[in-house]
C-alpha cells in the first residue's frame, strides 16, 4: 500500500515538478531494472533501458491518463505499454 507522500509526490509530478518526479524514479529505479532483467534483456542494456523509460515516463508523465493507479503499477506497467512494444 503506498503512503499519502507517494500520493503527494505523484500528483506534484503531475504538475510538472521535477524534483518530485526524481524522487519517484529513484523509488522505483530498482523495479524497472528487475522487470527489464526478468524479461530477459541483456545485463549490459539494463541500465541503459531503465534510464531511457524514466527519460520517456517524465516526458509523457503529464500526459498519461492516470487512473489512481498505485505508482509501483504504473511504473511497472510503463515499460511494457511504452518501450516494449516498439522494440518487438
């Protein structure tokens, strides 16, 4: 269950405030580079994707329709409706 502060922090993101959306990348950088090495990306590209989807999450953060979704989910779920099916 994720806390007000998160609920806090992803609505300043929403509002195009950098620093909090920073902090929500360093909350949920670890998820990112263990989604990305569980679907079998090479080690050396794992860095290099979980930096390019937190590059495009920030981009395209104030235009996402958000469903209240917690931010572990749509962090998880970013990777695979945005990068993924581009590289396929």
């Amino acid at each position: 269950m994720e806390t007000n502060d998160t609920a806090n922090w992803i609505e300043a993101a929403r509002r195009g405030d950098p620093e909090a959306f920073g902090i929500l990348a360093e909350r949920y950088r670890r998820l990112l580079f263990s989604l990305f090495r569980q679907a079998g990306s090479p080690a050396a590209d794992i860095e290099d994707l979980t930096q390019e989807t937190l590059l495009r999450a920030w981009r395209e953060w104030p235009s996402f329709r958000w469903t209240n979704a917690p931010g572990r989910v749509w962090f998880a779920l970013f990777p695979l409706v945005r990068i993924m099916p581009q590289s396929v």
